[in-house]
C-alpha cells in the first residue's frame, strides 16, 4: 500500500499596497503544489484569514483564483479585492510565490530577449 503523503507548506509575509498607497501586511501560507493549482490561505493584519484561495496554472499562464460558488452556468466569489490596485498588487505576488512564478518569469525574459532580437 502506497504511503500517503503529508501535506507541506510554506508561510511568506508579504506587503500590499492599497487603493490610497498605504500598505497592508499580509501573511501567506501556500500549500504544497498539485499538478496545476496551488492552495493558498491568507491572513489579513493577524485579524482575518481568507482560505480557499487557489493559484490556477491555466492555458494562458497562471492566475489566483479567490473562493467561490457556482449557481446555475455562474461562479461568483465570496471574496474579492475592491480596487484594481489592491488585486494587481496581491495577485502578481502571489504568483510569484507559487511554483509557476520563476516559470512566468523565465517566459517573460525570453519574449523581451526576442523582441530584443528583431
């Protein structure tokens, strides 16, 4: 019988700027990684922790997915970022914390050293 494996993860702190340029202190716990997705639980100013948080390695590059319901053809999240700036800022790190983020990068490097190319 095959051994199950025990669940890994690794917690980064990490800052995000808000909407009026404050930043917020985050803590982030990231789960061990399966084929194409990454669990990530968030905790807020040690006050509030979002779980269900999901990094998705989808056909266009990877993506944070936020905890969600489906009713009818619908997802619609429980949670989300408010402001454009809060989600662009929350989401690029964590992407760069999962095990897609240095894939993302190394593709982007290559793409620029094309273009340098032409």
């Amino acid at each position: 019988m095959a051994k199950k494996q025990k669940a890994q993860w690794n917690e980064y702190k990490i800052k995000v700027e808000t909407e009026d340029g404050s930043i917020m202190k985050l803590k982030v716990t990231m789960f061990s990684p399966m084929d194409d997705r990454q669990g990530v639980n968030l905790v807020i100013m040690d006050d509030l922790v979002i779980k269900g948080i999901w990094i998705v390695n989808g056909k266009n590059g990877p993506f944070v997915s936020m905890p969600s319901y489906k009713t009818g053809d619908t997802y619609s999240d429980y949670v989300h970022p408010i402001s454009a700036t809060f989600r662009e800022s929350l989401y690029s790190q964590l992407v760069k914390l999962s095990k897609w983020g240095d894939a993302k990068k190394k593709k982007k490097k290559e793409e620029d050293e094309e273009d340098d190319d032409e």
